[in-house]
C-alpha cells in the first residue's frame, strides 16, 4: 500500500475552487509528515493549464471534451483508472455536490473504506487521523484512517486557503481511458446559474445575516441598509430562504454556502448547528438575539441579548457617521 496522498481538482469556468486549494494546501502538509508524494486529479477539458496552478508532485490530468461538464458516470471512469494500480494512501475530495455524487459511487467500484463530513485530517506517529462530524454537526467522532486506500470527502472551509495558489511544477501524466467511453447512463442538461447580478456572499468581507428574528420581508431593508453602509451584503438563515424573502444564493449553513467574512452579524439567528457550519470560520461574529440562551451565544466573539429590529438602525446610523468622519 502507498503512502501518496491525492486531490481531486474542481475547477468551474476556467478557474480552481477554493476547496481545491485548500485540499492541496492541507495535501501538502499531509504528504511530507508521511514523507510521500502529492498528486491532484485534474479531469476537465482544456483544462491542462491549470496544472501550472497546482503546488503538486504530480498531476493526473484526462483533458478531452467528454469530460467539460462534470458527470459522475465520466469521472469515476476516469478515478477508477487512476488508482487502479497506484494506491494512494488517501483520496481527498470536497465535501461538495461534485464531491459526495463521487465518494459513494467510485468507494463501491474499487471496493475502498470511504469518510465524509472530514473537519480535520493530520498525521500522528505515522497514522493518519481524519475527525468526521455526525448528527448535523451536533457530534465529532476521530477515527485512525484504514491503511487501505480511503477515500476522504472534506467540508468546505475546514482547513485555511491559501492567499494564492501557489505556482507549481508538477509532473503531467495522462490517465489512459478508452477513445469512446461506455454509454453514460447520467448526462449533462443545463448549468442553472445565480440570477444576473446577485452577490457572492461568499466573496463579501462584510455579512448581515438575518433569520428568523427578521420578523416579516418588510424589515429587510433595514439590514440591507447596514450592509450598504458597512460595504457587505445581506445573507440568510434557511426558514428565511424557505419563506422566499431572500434567493438561494443568499443562504449560508450546510445546505447553503460556506462563508468566511472578516464580519458576520448574525440578526435574529439561533444558531443551529445546519446554519453554524456555513460561518463558523468566519474571523469575527456578532450575534443579537432576544433569547439569551440561543446557541449561537456559544460560538460568537460578541453577543447582545436585544431586539434586533432596534439595534440595527441605531448600528446604520453609528456606522453612517464613522465613514462620514472617515472620510473627512
């Protein structure tokens, strides 16, 4: 059995996703504790450029037009290639759509243990140890990874990404597949994009999160105000996405998007551990709450027992007049 440790690439329009930066970052660390190599799995078409991007040992690359849009039929053909005679040590991957359509399907074809949920992965006496959270994230369990092959899906967010990709000069090999693959049973239709001009809150350094405290559509205003002025956007808690006040593209937790902001304000959000997944790593969070017992009291740096339908106008109007000093 090797020692290798290997990444599976996302990529979507030609750029890396942050998950994949930061599985090579955390690959990187793991592979010289175990004294091995690193390798990525880069599938794609006219992807070959990206490996320059890629601070990896060795990249896998199959670059053919089959492989543009993602379908797990196409690249588990390809991951089942790959590790057919290599035997890495661990497979890392993004706890992600692309991810887990993966995990279940190429664990059963190459007969491998598989671990989802990973939070944290590092290697101790020469073992490697992966801690898994179960129950909603209510539960974090740590388990010596099997020596055979393992496949390891990671949630977004769990480990730093790096500033930058580091530039790498990996070795590029070709995985060999057939000229014509099998029939695929599961096609690519449509790529449903976020409406024109909505905000990646994932990019946005500044957060106003609201939830069920928000009370009615009719008070978003007043925190998407605050976000003006603190040059953020607004985000939402699920029921409040459910209602159909905010787009999808505006929930964070583990059914939505995973953010990192230098500021969360969280507005009427308990904090249940489906919602506390998507932000807990974010550098500074604020929570207000009328209920002094709401849970996410627990993880925040700063909390204040109030109504939040107060407070933040009283905020936008502080926050107003010490960008207006600023200015001057």
């Amino acid at each position: 059995m090797g020692k290798d440790i290997w990444v599976v690439a996302e990529h979507f329009q030609g750029h890396l996703n942050d998950i994949t930066l930061e599985l090579v970052a955390k690959g990187r660390e793991l592979a010289q504790a175990a004294e091995a190599k690193l390798a990525v799995v880069l599938l794609g078409s006219k992807v070959k450029g990206l490996a320059s991007e890629l601070a990896a040992d060795v990249v896998y690359l199959v670059d053919r037009p089959e492989f543009r849009e993602f379908t797990p039929e196409a690249y588990c053909a390809a991951l089942e290639a790959a590790l057919k005679d290599a035997q890495p040590r661990a497979v890392l991957m993004g706890s992600t759509s692309v991810g887990l359509d993966l995990l279940s399907m190429l664990s059963a074809r190459i007969a491998c243990p598989c671990l989802d949920n990973c939070t944290r992965l590092e290697v101790r006496d020469g073992r490697l140890f992966a801690t898994s959270q179960i129950y909603g994230g209510k539960l974090f369990v740590e388990v010596a990874v099997p020596e055979a092959t393992t496949l390891i899906a990671v949630i977004p967010g769990s480990f730093p990404r790096p500033e930058a990709s580091a530039a790498g000069r990996p070795e590029v090999q070709d995985i060999p597949l057939p000229a014509t693959l099998p029939e695929l049973r599961i096609k690519f239709r449509k790529l449903i994009e976020p409406p024109p001009g909505d905000v990646d809150i994932t990019q946005v350094p500044v957060l106003v999160a609201v939830g069920r405290g928000i009370q009615n559509p009719d008070n978003l205003p007043m925190a998407e105000k605050l976000a003006e002025v603190l040059g953020g956007a607004v985000c939402a808690s699920r029921p409040v996405i459910d209602q159909g006040w905010l787009p999808l593209t505006r929930q964070v937790g583990k059914s939505g998007m995973t953010v990192k902001p230098k500021l969360y304000l969280a507005f009427g959000i308990s904090g249940a551990p489906e919602h506390w997944e998507g932000m807990k790593n974010s550098e500074l969070i604020v929570a207000v709450n009328t209920d002094p017992k709401a849970p996410i009291f627990g993880g925040a740096h700063y909390g204040a027992v109030t109504d939040a339908l107060e407070l933040i106008p009283l905020l936008t109007e502080e926050a107003r007049k010490a960008s207006m000093k600023k200015a001057s």
